[in-house]
C-alpha cells in the first residue's frame, strides 16, 4: 500500500495562492499538494491543519471532523497520524470562513476559506528524530532543512534568478550579445591564480578547471563574434574568505573592435536596471564617478574603497616635526599619513571608543605594524593646542584647517614607506575601515546608507612577485596585477615595458560600490607579438609556460580584432545587492571555511581504485 501512493499521486487542481479566485459558496472539490503545517486538535473529532504551498509561502487552513462516513473517518484518523513537515497530496471542498487576524509569520494565509478535509495522502512522512520548532538553526550539514526553514535563504535564490533573467534580456535582447557556453575542462596555464587539475586516464595528463573563461572568450572575438557572454562557473585553489568560494559564478563578457569605454556604458546600463527593477532605486547617477587606482589608494587607502565614509587620507609629513616622525616608527624618511574619525563631539566619549578598540582583536595587526603604530590624538580644545601639542603650533593650525577639526574628532597618524603603492590596500585604509566598523558596532554613528558607485582605472600593468599568488611564473620578480592579457594604458606605457615595468599603467577597470569589488575588466593585447613580447621578454617566462599559451598566440596572429571586456563577480553582486555579508548566504549550496560540502561530505577520500585508473601516488 505504502509504494502504490508513492507512485499514484493525485495531480494537483489548485495552486493554494490561486485558492482566493475560487467562490467558497460554490462548493468546489480541490486537490491541493503541499506541507502539512503544525496540527491543533480541538477534540478527538475536530482537528485544524494548515497546508503550506509548495513555496512555503501561503497557506490554507484545513478543517477535519470525524463523521459516520467511512471515508471521513479515515481521512481525520490519517490527517491527525501525519507528522508536521510532511509533503501531502489534500483532497476537500472549498468552505467559507471567519477571516483570521493575522499570517503565519512570513507565509500568507488564505484568510477566508478553509478546505473541509475528504481524502488525505502523505507522500513522505517528515521522521520523528527531526525536532523542527520556531526556534531551531539547522546547521549547514542539513542545508536541505536550513533552506525549507528560512525564508531570507529561499527568497536570496528567487532573487538571483530573477536578477540572472534579467542581465539574460538586458544583454542578449536588448544589446544583442550571443551567450555561448565555454568549455569547463581546459588546460592548466598559468594565468595568475592557482588551478584546480583534473586527473585523465592518460598517464600524466589532466585537465585544469578554468579560472575564468577569459582564452575562451579572447579566441571568440578572434571567430567573428562581436559579442559574446556568459553566466560561467569559475574555479579556483585559494585561500577562502567571506567574499570568495573555490567555485563562483561570474557575469563574462566580451566585446569586439571595443575599448574600455564602450565596456563600462555597457555595465552602468545593466547595473542601473539591475537596481532600478530590483530594489527601486532610480536615482543612480548617468554615468558613474571614476578615480585612478593611485588617488584611490592615497585618499582612501583602498583599491575598492567605500567613499560614503568619508574619512578622506592625506599626506602630512612635511608639516610634522622630524622628532615626532620619528617617533611614529622605525621607517627613515616615511610617507606620513593623517585622517580624521568624527566619534562624538564630548573627547571624553572618543576616548572610551579608543580604550575599547585597542582592546580587540581588530586592532591587533595595527599594533604590531612593522612600519610603526598609529597615532591616535583627540581634538579637545580644553587642552594645550587643542590636544594636538606635539604637531607643534604651525603643524597643528594646518591640520586643524585641512580636517576641520572639532572637539571629540579622532586624529590618525600612520607612517608607511615611500614606495610606490602595490596591492589592495595600506595600513592607513585597513585602520579607517576597522575604526568605522567598530564606531557603527558601538553605536556612535550610524551605519552608511545607500549606493556609491565608482570606475577604479589605471591599474599598474604589474605588481612584485609574492609567496601568496603564483602568478605568471616568471623569473622577472613581477607578474601581471590582474592576468598577462591586459593591455597597457598608453603608448607611454608601451615605452615603459623593458625601461621600468613598474611604472605601466594598464587599461585595466574594476567596478567597486559601497567599498566591495563587483568586478573587473580591461582592453585586451590583440596583437600577438606584443602578448608574446610581455611573456617572453617583460615577464620572463620559461618557454615551457610560453608553450602552455601558443593555442592563444596563434588566434591573436589570426587577424584577431581589438576586444575588451569584463567579468562581475555574480555572486558577490547578490549578496551586495540584498546586503548580505557572506556569499553564502546567495549560494544553494555554498562551500565552507575550509572548501568543504558539509552536506554530501565532499571533497572525500580517492580510493586506491581511483588512484590507479588515474596514475596517481599519495606522498607520505
């Protein structure tokens, strides 16, 4: 009996949302599918029951008597059998009701009619060891429970689909760019981060999963297509984070006999309707503010800052006194640094949010700073030279003229060395993030609103060589900033390539709001001997990794056009556009701190089957 309802189940005549079109003094028999909600017996002959939709959005009260009839009886024995949680298949008439007062938390009820219960079959009953109350977190080993449980998960996933349709219509309907699938098993090529390989049954050889689908979609622009995109799977072996996954998902695009220009107009379109139809929010600006990665790290601090804080950088060191330069760190001839941090207008207040911040574990790398602490003043004017007494008289008037200095503002000194800037941040824009995220955390101001976004451009071309990132291979001690295919900036630049790499800007954007990385793109080198030139001869490649490349040379020698493009972490636009914190939090099946699947338990153990079909040895 049990196999035969598993397999001979009712169609469905009703949605239960459409149950509010139905005349419930018509006496209409429906067939609902859906979860049984949580039982209220009022008597052994009169139970009330709410069927949740299969979205677990609405719900519909289902009123069960036990009557002379047969065939009642069994229906009320079986409903008040069935655990809570279970999927059903409810056959019963339409009724009217007394209107209820209120929903289900966050489901809808149909609140005037109930469905009078003829026939009921649980298609798989929810088991007993699983306590589900309006309290319990599943953890994320049943993430199956954790997405049927909260709605916030449930409604995340509707939301990215909605806004995957939506960049499917803006740029394939209305821009008329072709969206062609690339292949997920590539070759190993080193490319700027660590790959994932895949074994074969060939001795020695595996495929590499692709970091991206830029060769793929670079040979495109070479085959005559104009424009191309993707919702692609992305793949990489690196340390995770909240921001990063070791499989991703980006929005790739590409288009041909374009500049970075022609790119960027294409993204604002699409994230102005992407937030307009998603959020309601119209009053993004035409066209997007920009500012150099240089600017960008000096005033900010940042490559990806968050400008809606405020809490501009500058540069002070030539006003200071060289006994107190000194006495900020051991660095001889720093770069000095100051900014400001408005905590509250009463200095005693300010001090307590110093006291408290010093104490955790947020500011432990400020402390231990190798290039010397910062100096942290408060503005008092209660005090000699307002609290400013080692600035010295002239030094202090400048600064209290530059930052606008009132009573209880935070004052931040920070000494770094006079080098050129390289990676992502400095340890002034690191303090000004972590002084801002502990004054929100201890309510003295408020948390930023809105959205703020900004083109971050001319990336150095290349960056020193690191333990971190494996880049290109080369034994040149640098490596590209983002990948080998960037083209540089300007014909200066180009001058610039054997003479003093560090010094070439490419024509490189990154996409940034509200301080995070929605993405990056940049002009491509069209041209084969240039990109063999920056491999060869810039980079200093082995010939070995230039072999791993001779695939794409040869496209590029083909008449390939000039092409740019770009690629929008899609994930981490989600989580930006719903203001999650964690990527996570929009993935169905997200990994874990370590790359883990603490669902299926993956990656598991190869077996010595395994390891033989595919060649492989476990080092001891």
């Amino acid at each position: 009996m049990y196999l035969i309802h598993q397999v001979n189940v009712p169609a469905a005549t009703h949605e239960i949302k459409d149950l509010a079109e139905v005349d419930p003094s018509a006496g209409v028999e429906v067939i609902l599918h859906g979860y049984l909600g949580t039982r209220s017996q009022l008597s052994k002959n009169l139970s009330f029951v709410p069927l949740l939709s299969k979205d677990l959005s609405y719900s519909v009260q289902i009123l069960s008597t036990a009557k002379s009839q047969s065939q009642a009886n069994a229906a009320h024995g079986t409903l008040n059998s069935i655990r809570a949680g279970s999927p059903v298949a409810v056959r019963g008439t339409v009724k009217p009701r007394e209107p209820s007062k209120q929903d289900l938390g966050e489901i809808k009820k149909m609140k005037n009619i109930e469905i009078g219960l003829i026939e009921i079959q649980c298609l798989n009953a929810f088991p007993k060891d699983i306590i589900v109350t309006e309290d319990t977190k599943f953890p994320a080993e049943q993430r199956h429970l954790q997405i049927r449980s909260e709605k916030s998960i449930r409604d995340a996933l509707a939301f990215r689909a909605k806004a995957a349709s939506i960049c499917r219509d803006q740029l394939g309907t209305q821009q008329d760019f072709i969206e062609i699938e690339t292949p997920l098993l590539f070759k190993s090529t080193p490319e700027g981060a660590r790959e994932f390989l895949v074994p074969t049954r060939t001795k020695g050889q595996a495929y590499a999963l692709p970091q991206s689908p830029q060769q793929y979609k670079q040979i495109l622009m070479a085959s005559g297509i104009p424009k191309y995109f993707q919702i692609a799977r992305c793949f990489r072996d690196e340390d995770l984070r909240a921001d990063r996954q070791p499989e991703f998902t980006q929005l790739d695009l590409e288009m041909s006999f374009a500049t970075g220009e022609d790119v960027m107009r294409c993204i604002e379109t699409l994230l102005k309707r992407l937030w307009a139809e998603l959020l309601g929010v119209e009053t993004l600006p035409s066209h997007f503010p920009r500012m150099t990665y240089e600017d960008a790290m000096s005033i900010y601090g940042s490559d990806k800052p968050d400008i809606r804080l405020g809490m501009k950088i500058s540069r002070i060191g030539h006003l200071l006194p060289i006994d107190l330069i000194n006495k900020i760190g051991p660095l001889t001839d720093p770069i000095v640094e100051v900014m400001k941090l408005q905590v509250s207008d009463r200095p005693e207040e300010t001090r307590q949010f110093v006291s408290a911040f010093m104490d955790t574990p947020d500011a432990v790398p400020f402390l231990e700073n190798k290039e010397g602490q910062p100096g942290i003043f408060i503005y008092d004017h209660r005090k000699p030279l307002s609290g400013l007494q080692v600035f010295g008289f002239e030094a202090t008037e400048r600064v209290e003229e530059l930052l606008d200095l009132q009573d209880g503002d935070l004052v931040v000194l920070q000494a770094r060395k006079d080098t050129p800037f390289s990676g992502g941040s400095t340890p002034m824009g690191n303090l000004r993030l972590a002084l801002h995220r502990a004054a929100v955390a201890q309510g003295y101001i408020s948390a930023p609103e809105g959205f703020e976004f900004l083109w971050v451009t001319n990336f150095p071309l290349f960056s020193p060589t690191n333990d971190v990132d494996p880049g290109q291979g080369g034994s040149a001690g640098l490596s590209s900033t983002h990948h080998p295919f960037t083209a540089p900036k300007s014909v200066e630049d180009v001058e610039y390539l054997l003479t003093d790499p560090f010094r070439v800007k490419g024509e490189h954007y990154d996409i940034v709001v509200n301080g995070v990385e929605l993405g990056g793109g940049s002009r491509r080198i069209h041209d084969a001997q240039v990109q063999e030139f920056i491999m060869r001869d810039v980079l200093k490649m082995t010939e070995e990794r230039m072999q791993d490349f001779r695939h794409l040379l040869e496209v590029l020698r083909a008449g390939c056009p000039p092409h740019a493009g770009i690629a929008l972490g899609f994930d981490r636009l989600i989580a930006v556009m719903l203001g999650r914190e964690s990527v996570r939090d929009v993935i169905a099946f997200p990994k874990s701190g370590k790359g883990e699947d603490l669902l299926v338990k993956s990656p598991n153990a190869m077996t010595e089957e395994q390891l033989e079909t595919y060649h492989l040895v476990l080092k001891a």
